[in-house]
C-alpha cells in the first residue's frame, strides 16, 4: 500500500499525543482528588514520581533486553495499555472511593509503561521510515507531544469549569479516544522492522563509544533543561514573581508547550543545521534562565520562563536526530538510552531545585537574594540561577561533538 507509511507516522504521532494525555491528567486533577477523597497532596505527587519510575524501569529493560521482544506486537500493544491504564485510573476510584488511591497507582503504573513504551519506540519507528526529509519527520513527531499538553490543559481546564470536578472521570475516559485511534491506525499498516542488539553484552559495548556517550549526556542536560521548568514554571511565577496563580497555571504550563510545539514545528518546516540548532538552544535556555532569576521586572521574568520552551523545543529530538545521523543503524536499545538519559535529567534537576529553594527558603543555604525579596522567592529565584547550569553544560556538549564528528561540520 502507497499510503502504509504515512498510516503508521499518524499511528506514532497519535502514541505521542497519549504521552501528552497521561503526562497532564493527575497534576491538573490534584486538587479534585484531595477534595473528593482525601487524599494527601503528598501521595498525590507521588503519582508523578511512580510515573517517573516506571518509565525509566521500561527504558533501562529496552536498553539491555530489546532482543528479547517482538518489537511490532509490542508497538501495537502500547496503546491498547494506554487505554486500560487510562480505564481503570478513570473508573474503579469512584466505584470504590475508599480505595481511590490504590486505583490511582495502578492505573498510573499502566499507562506510564505504555508512555514508557512510546518514548523508546516511537523514534525508531519513525526514523525506520522511509521518507524525503528524516529530520522533519521526527521533529513533527515530537512537536505533536508539545501541541498535545497545550490542548489537554486547555480542554481540561474548560472541561472541569463547565462540568464541575465531580465528573473528571469522563475527561479521563474522554482522553481514551486518542490511543484507542492509534492502536486501530496500528492495525491498518505492517511495522517497518526495527534493529536490536543480540545480546545485553552487545548494548554494554555501545558505553565504549565515546560519541554515544557525550550524545547521552546531551540528552540528559536537555531534559533537565526542558523539566525544570517544565515543572517549576507555574510555581516560579506565582511565587517569585507575584503572578496570579490562575495565569500561572495557564502562562506556566499552557504557553510553555506552545513555544515548544513552535520551536518543533518551524525545525520541522524550515530546520536543516541540527547541531546549530542545539547549541543556539542550550545557550537560549541559559540566557532565559538567568534573566528569570535575575531581572526585577515580572514582565520580563515571564516572557524569559515562557520564551524558555521555545529554546529548549529541540533539545531532546534534536539529539536523537544527531544520533540517528552518526549511528545510522541506531537500534532500539540506543534509543532506549537516550530516552532513560532524558528521564533522568527531567527528574534530577526540577528535584535538586526544589531542594535548593527548599534549602534556601529556611536558610540552610546561602543565596545572593537574601534580604532584598522573601525567603521564599529568594530560593525560588537561587533555585532558578542555579538551574542555569543545565543548559550552560549542554552547550559545553555540543560544543565538543561539533569538533568530535564530522556530521556536525558538514552541517554549519
């Protein structure tokens, strides 16, 4: 069939659009179900660290034991676990209220594997394809990530005000349609045949390539870049600034993704100088960072953490089109390490910000604030200058792959 590639690249992008859906869904309902079931807002955030966690369990098991999966029943699959984790996270907690959270885990752990899934899976799928212009095609697909959370918030957002929060459960059921339609576009068209390692030995050897590794490094800083403020945004705003928390929540979350769909969509139109790209990036972000942290002016301070998803838009999936430009037989297994590599820089550094704000905020630690804003502010704002570092690094990275490789030279 003509059309099976492009059959199969809908079926990808609607499986990052699911990552969207489950990566929003239990932050924008905390609130709902502290109310409605008492929940404490510390196992509610636990949801996010289970979420965490059982991604980065499925790229460290794909990493080393690709081979033992068949890899286009398991890409089919993925979906199909998105719909039941979406189902049983949306449905039993009202059946059995007392139970609520017991529900919530377990929903979260299944369609956090299935995100886990995609996140490994889908890049490789797309690059496997064949197509006129590699680059924009895995670009667009993670701009469909981005877009994604800007049009779950929003709905969301609108749904809960005009429904009310008792009946969140049809939203979560709502959300359903969106993997349900890429398991059928699945069904539709063949899986092109990815490459996996024969062994788990075969993967330990990839560490012995020096490339592989500054790529993964690379990544890493890139998550850490995109996830703190990713995270942060909303509360930085309300906090550091003296922002409205209302227009926090939409400016911090909302326009973030925007300006990171944006970023991903002119890559995917216009993009050809990746390693340009990612090191005008990570210098954006560290510019951004720093004008966050230092400037007194609120105004500025916002269009710096907003104008921070557009720097940092293509960090992730420009590495991996690097890697895939260095490594052209890039199998699953790379890309289950780039992807444990970007979870894990995500987690570690919006942690260690909250720790420094924590830290500074009761004065444990020194900060150049003290005494000119609140405690507070000043660890949020310490928190946010220290944060700086992340993308100062990842352009260092950058900076050396460009002299390591010659990919990056015939690109300037």
């Amino acid at each position: 069939m003509k059309n099976t590639p492009s059959l199969v690249r809908l079926a990808c992008y609607m499986s990052n659009a699911s990552m969207a859906a489950v990566a929003c869904i239990s932050p924008l309902l905390f609130v709902t179900f502290h109310n409605l079931y008492g929940i404490s807002y510390a196992l509610l955030g636990s949801l996010v660290l289970i979420n965490f966690c059982t991604q980065l369990c499925i790229d460290l098991i794909f990493s080393f034991c690709s081979h033992r999966f068949n890899i286009q029943l398991t890409v089919r699959i993925m979906p199909v676990l998105t719909v039941l984790g979406l189902a049983v996270y949306g449905i039993l907690p009202p059946l059995f209220p007392k139970q609520a959270y017991i529900f919530l885990v377990l929903g979260t752990v299944i369609f956090s594997a299935a995100a886990g899934l995609a996140e490994v899976l889908i890049s490789p799928v797309i690059a496997a394809l064949p197509s006129d212009d590699p680059e924009r095609d895995m670009s667009r697909a993670h701009s469909v990530y981005a877009w994604g959370v800007a049009v779950v918030v929003l709905l969301s957002t609108l749904y809960l005000q005009l429904f009310g929060r008792e009946n969140w459960h049809i939203l979560v059921l709502f959300w359903t349609c969106i993997p349900l339609t890429a398991f059928l576009l699945f069904l539709c068209a063949p899986i092109p045949p990815l490459y996996t390692q024969k062994s788990s030995a075969d993967t330990a050897n990839l560490f012995k390539n020096p490339i592989l590794v500054l790529c993964v490094a690379c990544i890493f800083l890139g998550g850490a870049s995109e996830g703190t403020m990713t995270q942060w945004c909303s509360s930085f705003l309300e906090v550091a600034l003296g922002i409205p928390k209302v227009w926090g929540d939409v400016l911090g979350v909302a326009a973030f993704a925007v300006m990171l769909g944006l970023g991903r969509t002119l890559y995917a139109r216009f993009g050809k100088h990746i390693s340009r790209c990612l090191l005008l990036g990570f210098l954006g972000a560290c510019v951004c960072y720093l004008a966050a942290a230092l400037s007194p002016n609120a105004i500025v301070g916002l269009i710096a953490c907003i104008c921070t998803g557009f720097c940092v838009s293509m960090l992730w999936p420009g590495t991996l089109i690097y890697t895939t430009q260095i490594t052209p037989q890039a199998g699953v297994a790379v890309y289950a390490l780039l992807a444990a590599g970007g979870d894990l820089g995500s987690s570690i550094a919006p942690q260690l910000m909250g720790s420094i704000t924590d830290g500074v905020a009761a004065g444990n630690l020194p900060s150049i604030f003290a005494g000119d804003v609140s405690p507070e502010q000043a660890g949020f704002k310490t928190g946010m200058l220290i944060a700086a570092v992340f993308p100062l690094l990842g352009a260092g990275i950058v900076a050396l792959l460009r002299k390591r490789t010659s990919v990056f030279q015939q690109h300037r």
